[in-house]
C-alpha cells in the first residue's frame, strides 16, 4: 500500500520474509533489547549480528549503546551485510518488549534513517499484533507537518519500506499489516488538521476538508459507503442547535456541523461517535491570558478523530454502524458573542446558565449528543481537549476516560491494544449537584469552582446522553506534543485518541 510520506514522496510498504543480513536495501533497522547483562539483538535481527560475529558485542559496548527505549544509533556496515547501513534502536528492557515498545521503536527508526531511498526493519514481528505495531510506528514516527514551509522537501523519489516477519505470507498478518496503514493515514489525516493554523482552518475551511477527506475515501469501484451531511449556519439556526450557536455567532467564520454514517450490511452494533471541533479558542469574552491562546488551534482535535476514525472504519469494511457528529466552531469576541449570564436552550430544549465563556466545548458537545443519542445508538462515546483540569491531573500522555462502567472498561481495553494511554476518572454523586446547582436555568454550566472541573464537565455531558451506555475521553494536553519527538509521536499534532476508536470498532464489530 502506499501512503504519503512528506512533501512530494510516496512510501511504499512491502511484508516480506526474509533475512535482514542478505536484504538489499540502504539501510536495515535492527531492534535490541536491553538487559541487566548488557544489549540484546531481537531475534528478527540475530543474523546480522551473527555477520559481524565475535565483534558484534564489543562494538555496541563501545558505542555505548545499551538498547534502552528512544535510543538508536547509526553504524556503516563495510560489506559485512549487503545494506551500506546499519541503525540499531532500543526496544527497552527484554522482558517488557511488547506491542507499545515495538511501535515506539519502529517510530524511533523512522526517524533516524537519513535519506535512505530503501529501509529494510527487523523488529519483533512474529504476531500479527507485533507487525501492525511495527508498520503503524514506523508510518507515525516518520510524520512531518511541511505544508507552510517555504523550502519544504523537494524529492520526489519512491521510498521503499520493507516490514520483515517471519509469518509474511500468513493471511492475520497480511490483515494486520494492511490494517495499519488505514489507521496510519487516519492518524496522520488527523495530524494534518490539528496541525493547520486557525486562520486556515475555520470552521467552514474544517467542513471543507472534511468533504474532500470524505470523497477521496469513498470515490471508486468497491470504495465504502459513507453519508455526509454539512450543516451550515442557517441549517443550525433552523434546527435550533443552541449551544452551537452561542459559541460561534461571536466569530466572523460561522459555525458548521458534519455528520457521517456508515452502515455497512450485517452490522449488529451501532457506535455513535461525537467530537469537539473548536477551531480556535480565545476563551470568548472570559479572555485566555495571551499565553493560554498558544495552541489553542489544536481545540478541534476531538472533531478531527471522530471524522477519520470513522473514514478508517469503513475503509476497514468493519461491520458496524456508526455516525459521527462533528459540531464546529470559533470561540472569538465580538459583540455577538455570548456573556457570563447568559441562558442558552440547547437542542433539545434543556436550559443552561452561562457562567464562563471559556467552557465553551461543553456546550457544542451538549447538543451534538442529544443528536446522536436521537437514532438510538448502542453506545455513545465523545472525545473533547475539555478541560485543564485532567491535564493537570494525569499529564500530557494519559488520557482520561469517564462514564458508563461496561463502556469505560471497554475504552480503556481498547486504548491498551491501540497503544494509547487512557485512565479511568469517577463522577461523583456531588457532581449532578453541582451541575443543576443553577437558580435560573435547568443547568449550570461551570461554578467557577477549581476542585473538580474536569468531573463536573462530565457530569454536564452526561445530562445529554439519555441514559445510554457512554463514554467521554478527555484529552486535552494530549493532541499536541509541544516538546521533542519521541517513540512514534511527533513534535506537533499527535492524532491521539484515533486509534482507541478505531480499535473499539474493531472489538465491538467481532462482538
């Protein structure tokens, strides 16, 4: 399959079995794992250290080389193998080389191969979940956002990926890495957006995207079916989308809502998906500090995940259902735009005191759910860069997950073979207090007070599910990586979440 691979190139991955030592390519990618001894070769790679024999040791000893994760080295073969190069990466310690650990260092190693026309990787991939690890982090961690530079790369040479696996030619593996390169261009899609600057990508310039990823998904003979509908502004005033609305009649660039199905023959399931799609958040009229507005372009990334999560899960022909609803928006001031004190009625008529302006996800996530939780679906789960507070509560690599019991554990188990990291988070019985605690509405949207802020959101969401089984990932802090690479992840953009959706799809279609 080939995939885009910077300005201008195009990857092509190829699963082989074959031997890394006699593979002609420019480089070969060799994993080691680290052990209390000293550096281990993975078992894909033993015959390239069997080449260069009683040397092989001494050599990573005195590169100071250890296998430990994120580590790599580069080292010219002089004949010893038939690639003119060599790139070591660390797989972490041996006993813990798993899928996660794979799919770190396959990204590592996409990293750290300069200008090799042909790349030949022998990483653990003797499971078809090893060879999706692998060829998914190599895909990720290879991923640069060059679209606004002025000297972006030029060359327009193929580049040749070979992923080496002792069970190639096996039907689970060939589905497996098939299958990741569908959830890599998901991932990389998302990137792309999230990574756009909000002047690009208003909430009309998102729909239009969003159009253009939907065609080139579902164009051709045998392509999958997938509905779109666009909502413009007069289409939301008509339906009566209020807290939509409220949010983005401030700005200039009018909201927008995109609504996808898919609904494959045979689907028993039906997963309804809903995503934040603020394309820039100055906080409205309760301001941002000037330095909490950097990033904020990246406040549509829960929309984003939602839209190429489910393009990924058609173009996988998984069976079952499942609709997306992507409300967009721009948090700007303006005198349009919505005040501290205002009540705004929902879709669907429930009431809600504004208190802060800069909550304004949860008012587009309220009326997309009630949407969604309308066709009845078997379980809604949404994903929202919501609230600081479960930043500063689990971190910039941890999502947090909250909701039903049964769909929350199936989240988390999803996230774990997708290789995201996902912590469940309660909402207490107060928290229901909290948010009816309004003396003029029937919610209150934020009391202002900092303890919890991250629970109460999702206790707000909650008044819109219905009562149907539902999930809500929160993962702000997550969907842009503001310092240096690493494992498959870049500086930028990350794509987190879209994976986990994926994979739930995946585990709900097999039932």
């Amino acid at each position: 399959m080939d995939s885009a691979y910077g300005a201008g190139v195009t990857t092509t991955y190829t699963l082989r079995n074959a031997s890394p030592a006699k593979t002609r390519a420019e480089a070969v990618v060799v994993g080691v794992s680290s052990t209390p001894t000293g550096p281990v070769v993975c078992e894909a790679g033993s015959d390239v250290a069997a080449a260069w024999g009683r040397k092989w040791l001494p050599m990573l000893s005195s590169l100071g080389f250890t296998g430990k994760p994120g580590e790599s080295v580069r080292i010219p073969t002089a004949s010893t193998i038939n690639a003119p190069l060599l790139v070591l990466v660390g797989l972490g310690p041996v006993d813990e080389t798993d899928e996660t650990a794979v799919r770190r260092a396959a990204g590592v190693a996409a990293r750290s191969v300069p200008n090799a026309v042909s790349v030949a990787i022998a990483l653990p991939a003797d499971t078809p979940q090893l060879v999706d690890a692998v060829t998914q982090g190599h895909l990720l961690g290879g991923y640069t956002f060059t679209r606004h530079k002025s000297a972006a790369p030029s060359d327009t040479s193929a580049l040749d990926v070979v992923v080496l696996s002792p069970i190639a030619r096996k039907t689970d593996a060939t589905e497996a890495f098939e299958r990741a390169q569908v959830v890599a261009a998901a991932v990389r899609q998302t990137r792309e957006w999230v990574n756009e600057p909000p002047g690009h990508l208003t909430p009309a310039a998102f729909a239009e995207a969003v159009t253009a990823a939907h065609k080139d998904v579902t164009k051709g003979r045998g392509a999958p079916k997938v509905a779109l509908e666009i909502w413009d502004h007069d289409e939301l005033t008509s339906r009566g989308l209020g807290g939509t609305l409220a949010v983005g009649n401030g700005s200039d660039a009018k909201p927008r809502l995109a609504r996808l199905a898919y609904s494959p023959k045979g689907a028993r399931t039906h997963l309804a998906l809903v995503g934040k799609g603020i394309t820039f958040d100055s906080g409205g009229l309760s301001i941002k500090p000037a330095g909490s507005m950097t990033g904020m372009k990246a406040d549509m990334a829960g929309a984003a995940c939602v839209v190429t999560a489910t393009l990924a899960i058609a173009r996988l022909g998984l069976p079952i259902k499942v609709t997306a609803w992507a409300p967009m928006a721009e948090n700007m001031v303006s005198g349009s735009a919505f005040r501290p004190s205002d009540v705004v009625t929902m879709y669907g008529g429930k009431t809600v005191e504004v208190t802060n302006t800069d909550a304004e996800g949860r008012m587009l996530l309220g009326d997309a759910l009630v949407l969604a939780v309308e066709e009845k679906p078997d379980l809604v789960v949404d994903i929202a860069t919501l609230t600081g507070h479960m930043m500063l509560a689990l971190g910039d690599r941890v999502g947090a997950v909250m909701g039903s019991a049964d769909i929350v554990d199936a989240v988390l188990a999803a996230g774990t073979r997708a290789g995201e990291q996902h912590w469940p988070m309660p909402i207490p019985e107060e928290m229901k207090e909290r948010v009816g605690a309004s003396k003029i509405a029937d919610l209150l949207q934020h009391d202002g007070v900092r303890w919890g802020g991250g629970l109460m959101a999702a206790a707000f969401l909650r008044e819109f599910t219905d009562g149907l089984p539902w999930a809500h990932l929160d993962i702000a802090g997550k969907e842009l990586n503001s310092g240096g690479p690493y494992g498959h992840v870049p500086t930028g953009a990350t794509g987190f979440g879209v994976t986990t959706l994926v994979e739930l799809a995946r585990t709900l279609a097999e039932g």
